[in-house]
C-alpha cells in the first residue's frame, strides 16, 4: 500500500501525519508500527490522522496512535503539528480549529509568529478518571496538594519515589526532581509506565523546578519511550507544580527539543499550552499489506 505523508515535529517531539479526510487508510496497529519505526519505517513518536469533523460545528477529527501501534487519547506537541498542517494543505482558512480527540474537544489557534496555542482543557483530578488505583495507600501531603508513593511489588527501586498524578486527556505522573538531566528516566520510566496502580499505563515525568516561572522536563511517555518532549506532559507538570505550590501561574517548560510555554489560572480553568509546530519534510511510503 502506497500511503503518503507528511513529517512533523514541535519541539523535537515527532510525528508522521496521514490526511483521511477523503477515504480511510484503515491501516492495522502492526502497519501503524511500521510508519514509526526509525529504521524500516519513516520514524516518529506518534501518528496523527486528520479526518473530516463528526459534526456541522467541529473542523476536524483528530486520531492519535504511539509507536506500539497503540491509540491514544491526547498528544499536544501534536495537537500544534495537526492545527499547522491543516492550514498549511489548504484543508482550513481558519486560525482557530475546532478539533474533535477521544478526549474531547480542542481548539488550536494559529499564532502570527508561526507558534500555535492550544486550549487544552481543565485537567482531571479524580483518580478514577485518571485513572488511578493506589490500591489503599495513603497519599502524602506536600504544598497544599498531595503527592503518592510507588511502593509496590517488583517496583523496589521506587521505594522513596512519590508522584502528583493528573489527567490532561491522558495520565501523568509528575515526580520532582532536583537535576533532571541526572534523573533515572531511563531506569524508572518504564517502572513507572506500567505501574499496577496506573490501569492504563501512565506517562512519567520528571520535573525540575528552576525558578516560580521556569521548569525543565524529561517524559517517558506510555507505549514510546523518553520523547524530545511532550506537550501534555509539559501541561501535567505545570499544573501539578501549581498545585503542589512551588509555581506562578505562568511557565516556561524547557524540554530537550524545545521551548513550550504554559498557563493555568486554577481549579476548573483549561490549560493553555504555546509552542512551536514545524514541517520536516514529505514523502510516499510503501506500507506491506501484512505484517
């Protein structure tokens, strides 16, 4: 199957984008596997598919598959990829995009500087729609806010690891961190990935607060491994160093692809994320029927 594509990146962050709105591709989670992989494939974090929006006043639907193949619900480096390419194939005049996500609706909005904003919408403290299941331990009090230890079996090298646990459409778990770029991400991602208290998996970030306005950020994101960055991530973070105290309501994350700026005014507000959304280069791909 011959398929065409566009690669992208925000901040490092990398996806091979596929236009649906005509016909779908249909492709399988083994097919979705091949279009990211680095070195059979065209290589990226995840896949991003525009489809026509499900309804009159909605632009586009918006799906989203991880390297394993995978479908997720969120990506917001993406989200900023998928809003510059619409535009940019002529498929919207539009600056503010109506987006439809498995977990709900987003509006990317094309900034004169070539940057895109997202409003991601109010984060999600309840565990159960996280969702997260500590399975009866007892949550630390940190900051006006609470943070939750990982102890659990198979899981010992995390005995003195606790995380602030959000949803942005997806769940994170934050844990501070004093260096970042000495974290054991490689080491303790994975642990934290597949947590028997994270139902679904979860995306572990390791957060370095630098200043009330400035973090620095490292993810291993669920079913792809440590990214250049993530953008829901970035907003997890933030949001989760605001309610653990330590940060204004104004951020700049400093990931190692880049630059996202973040905002939240509180409890019940959407988090806006800032950042770059850039084509990398296009191409056709001939994707084996069977794999």
């Amino acid at each position: 199957m011959q398929i065409r594509f566009t690669k992208m990146q925000g901040a490092g962050n990398d996806f091979v984008v596929l236009d649906e709105t005509a016909a779908r591709l249909n492709l399988s989670p083994a097919q979705y596997r091949y279009l990211a992989d680095r070195h059979f494939g065209v290589g990226a974090d995840q896949i991003l598919t525009v489809r026509p929006g499900p309804a009159p006043d909605i632009d586009f639907e918006y799906v989203i598959h991880n390297a394993d193949g995978g479908e997720v619900e969120q990506c917001g480096n993406g989200s900023r990829c998928f809003a510059r390419y619409v535009r940019d194939k002529g498929l919207t005049t539009k600056d503010a995009i109506r987006v439809h996500t498995r977990a709900g609706l987003i509006e990317p909005v094309l900034q004169a500087d070539g940057r895109v904003t997202v409003d991601m919408g109010a984060p999600v403290f309840e565990l159960a729609d996280i969702p997260f299941d500590p399975q009866g331990l007892a949550p630390r009090a940190q900051g006006g806010w609470q943070v939750w230890p990982l102890a659990a079996p198979g899981r010992e090298a995390l005995q003195d690891a606790a995380v602030a646990v959000v949803s942005m459409g997806n769940p994170h778990a934050v844990l501070l961190v004093d260096d970042v770029q000495a974290a054991p991400v490689a080491s303790w991602g994975p642990l934290i990935e597949s947590h028997p208290f994270f139902p679904r998996r979860v995306n572990a970030g390791f957060l370095q607060v630098v200043s009330r306005s400035e973090v620095r950020l490292r993810v291993f994101e669920r079913g792809t491994g440590e990214t250049l960055a993530c953008g829901t991530g970035a907003c997890a973070a933030v949001v989760s160093g605001i309610r653990l105290g330590l940060l204004d309501a104004r951020v700049d994350v400093h990931t190692r692809g880049g630059q996202l700026s973040i905002e939240w005014a509180g409890l019940g507000q959407p988090v806006r994320m800032t950042g770059p959304a850039v084509t990398v280069f296009e191409g056709q791909i001939d994707v084996p029927d069977a794999l």
